[in-house]
C-alpha cells in the first residue's frame, strides 16, 4: 500500500489531508494532489484543472484568510491558518473541497475579473477566481466544516 | 527557443531557484529574451518577480519564451502583467512565446491575450516590435 492509499477515508476514492496556510503549504498541497492524480492516472487536462483551482483557493486562503489579511503575501496570518483537503473520484466526476478555518468569504459570490481594459488600466485581481469558473464544472460555497467549505467539481 | 541563423546573443543572467529557472540572452537585434522554465505558481512568481522588475526597468524589447513553462496561476499572471505595464511605460513592449496548451488556455481564459501578443516564433515576436 503506497502513501496515498493510507491517507483514504470512508469511500475507497476519497482522500483527505490536514494542511496550514503557508505558501509552503500549497506547495505540498499541490504536491500531494499530483501523487494521486498520477496514482490513479486522471487524464492530464483534469490534472491541470485541479491543480489550477486548487492554487487559486489556497492563495486565497493564504492572502486573505486571516483577520487583518490585506492581500499582500508577506503578511500571511500567524499562526497560520488551518486547512483541509479533500478529493473524491467517482465514475463521471472528480469533487475536490478545501476548508479553512479563516474569515468568512463567499468566493462563488466574490467579484471575477477577465483582463477586458487596455494595458495601462489593467490592475490584477480577482483573476483567480475567474480562472476557478473556468477550469472547473461547477463551483460551490457553504460556511461549515472548519469555517469556509468551497466544493469544485470536474466532469471526467 | 528558435533563432535565426548568424544571430548573436550574450547570456544575461542565469537565476534557478526550485520551482522556476530564469535564462536571459540579450540577441543582436535588440530582443530580450527571458527562458522561463518550470511553474509560475505561487512560489515561481514569487521567485522570479525582482528579476522580472529589472528586466522591465532596463530592456526595451522582451520575449518572454513559456515553452517550458508547465503551469501558470494568477500570480505568475499578475508579475507577467506588471512588467509588461513597466515596460510600456518605458516605451519598451513585451510578447509571449510559444505557451503549452494548458498554459495558453490560462492566458487566453483570463484575457491576457487581450494585452500581451501569444506568438509561435522569434521572427513574429521580431515583426511585432517593428511595428
């Protein structure tokens, strides 16, 4: 049995880990999330769709989780945040849901920004979560679990 | 990164950090251009982001080769964007070159095509800073 299958719980394609929010984190997230793409040879664009929504909401986590967050990555929440992962692979559709226990926020409800104005008006932001609506099927946000609950689901 | 035959070039600077390597040739005909190779994900942007000041403040014309590029997020974006905003400021131009396709689809999705040219090769990148 190989480090990935230990860590299933409950359903036999269900994996869940225990990460902070550190930009180190994510790292290891994303990380973590490839070990068992490969493991169970999801197809290269579902590997990059996970792994696109998956950066985006933790960064997210990372920057803006925090009580006194103000977006700037130096200022991460100390002690850091908690966070939870989850990935469930099913016959037609892969669910990843990431929880964190920082301040309540809507990321579904939250402003997305697709680059529409001329360079020198262009100022980044809310590009991730424009990126989450693209990359994944469909995108959902509940406050339970540790505080923020946000589901992603990929058809296959 | 393809260039023309009898071309010269001068490596610039050579930064490797985990995630992301950096390789920047200055090319005869006034193009720089900026090998990134690895992920421009959190970490990588982060790494990369006062080189990428640098090279906006100090070149004119900029190829940035993402051929070797296997992801990208909305902070490899933003240091894309801001340099190139520099740049311009500069009356200095950026384009992008040759992305894999997951990568393209990043760009394309979040509207930076709108602001930076995508082109497969030097001489288009060449043709777009004749203009």
């Amino acid at each position: 049995m190989n480090a990935v299958q230990k860590q299933q719980v409950t359903h036999p394609n269900t994996w869940r880990k225990a990460f902070v929010g550190t930009i180190d984190d994510i790292s290891s997230a994303a990380q973590w999330v490839e070990t068992i793409a490969a493991d169970q040879k999801f197809p290269e664009e579902l590997v990059f769709a996970l792994q696109v929504c998956l950066e985006e909401l933790l960064t997210n986590v990372v920057r803006h989780g925090g009580a006194k967050s103000s977006g700037d990555l130096s200022e991460v929440p100390v002690p850091p945040l908690d966070v939870e992962i989850s990935i469930s692979a099913g016959a037609q559709r892969v669910s990843m849901t990431v929880e964190d226990n920082g301040k309540p926020f809507d990321v579904v409800n939250a402003p997305a920004h697709r680059i529409d104005q001329p360079l020198d008006e262009v100022q980044p932001g809310g590009l991730g979560i424009q990126l989450i609506r693209n990359f994944a099927s469909s995108f959902a946000y509940e406050q339970a679990g540790l505080g923020n609950r946000v589901i992603v689901e990929f058809l296959l | 990164m393809k260039v023309r035959a009898g071309l010269q070039r001068r490596v610039v600077c050579k930064v490797a950090e985990d995630v992301i390597s950096v390789d920047i040739v200055d090319l005869d005909n006034g193009i720089t251009n900026v090998l990134l190779s690895g992920r421009m994900d959190v970490q990588g942007a982060l790494a990369v982001d006062k080189k990428f000041s640098t090279i906006a403040d100090e070149k004119k014309k900029v190829v940035i080769d993402l051929s070797q590029v296997t992801f990208l997020a909305s902070l490899g974006i933003r240091t894309l964007i801001m340099s190139c905003k520099t740049l311009a400021s500069n009356g200095g131009d950026m384009v992008l070159l040759n992305p894999q396709p997951n990568v393209e689809k990043v760009l394309r999705t979040s509207g930076v095509d709108t602001v930076i040219q995508i082109v497969r090769d030097m001489n288009a990148a060449a043709a777009i800073f004749a203009k």
